[in-house]
C-alpha cells in the first residue's frame, strides 16, 4: 500500500503523447497513491507550482520527444526556485541509456523506460515519497 502519499505526474514541454503518463497515474492510483495529473505541453514552471501547490512528496515526469536532457533537471530547478528541492522528481519515457547518469547528475531520482515493470515503478515511487516524508519530518 502506499501509505497515502500525493504524487504529481507532469508532461513538460511540447510532448503530447500522455498515454504512458496517464497509464503510470492509473497504476499508481490504483495502488493507493493520492495522483494529480497536470496534462500535457507543461512548463517546468508550471509543474514546480503544482508540485508545491498541492503539496506532493514526489513529481513523475513523461518524456517521449527526446527533450528529456533539458526538460526534467529543468524541473528539478523550478523546485529548488520555488523553495521545494526536496520533492524528489522521478522520470520516465524514451530516454537512451547513455542518458541515465546525466539525468541522475541532475537530480532525477530515478528513471524509467518502456517495458519497466509497473511494481518497479510503484516501489520507487514509494521509496521517494517516504525518503521526503522522513526529510520534512
């Protein structure tokens, strides 16, 4: 169960394919979290002020346009403008392996691809939400 955590799932940029994003919110709805979905072609910006607005312990992003590199430590940085750095941002997508240490290196807690199992993705969520909770208590 995940322990009634709000978590935020966001598409940044100009991406309009939210079929996984959408997918990832049901799963993660489903198994008990507490899911504010943004909607498509989001900036940074605007996800950062929905992360704190509705006050999550983690922010998922969805990248299938290959602006992954930019658009997620984008994200990481609006949080830390908008005085949250400690929401921990997960993200997923078409992201090439060779992309994974960039994108740790820019504060993304943990990445996702096609065809990684729905539990794996649900773990790391939970891990991050609780890994915040502990952080603000």
């Amino acid at each position: 169960m995940a322990e009634n955590f709000r978590v935020l799932i966001g598409k940044p940029g100009l991406d309009g394919h939210d079929r996984g994003a959408k997918f990832i919110a049901r799963a993660l709805r489903d198994a008990g979290f507490e899911v504010v979905y943004t909607g498509i072609r989001r900036t940074p910006e605007e996800i950062a002020a929905s992360a704190v607005q509705e006050d999550v312990a983690a922010v998922g992003l969805s990248s299938m346009s290959g602006a992954h590199l930019r658009l997620f430590p984008a994200v990481v940085e609006a949080l830390k403008q908008a005085g949250a750095p400690d929401i921990p941002v997960l993200g997923g997508g078409i992201i090439p392996q060779e992309d994974f240490d960039k994108l740790r290196n820019g504060g993304i807690h943990a990445i996702f691809t096609p065809g990684t199992p729905v539990q794996e993705i649900i773990d790391a969520f939970t891990t991050a939400c609780r890994s915040q909770h502990s952080q603000r208590s």
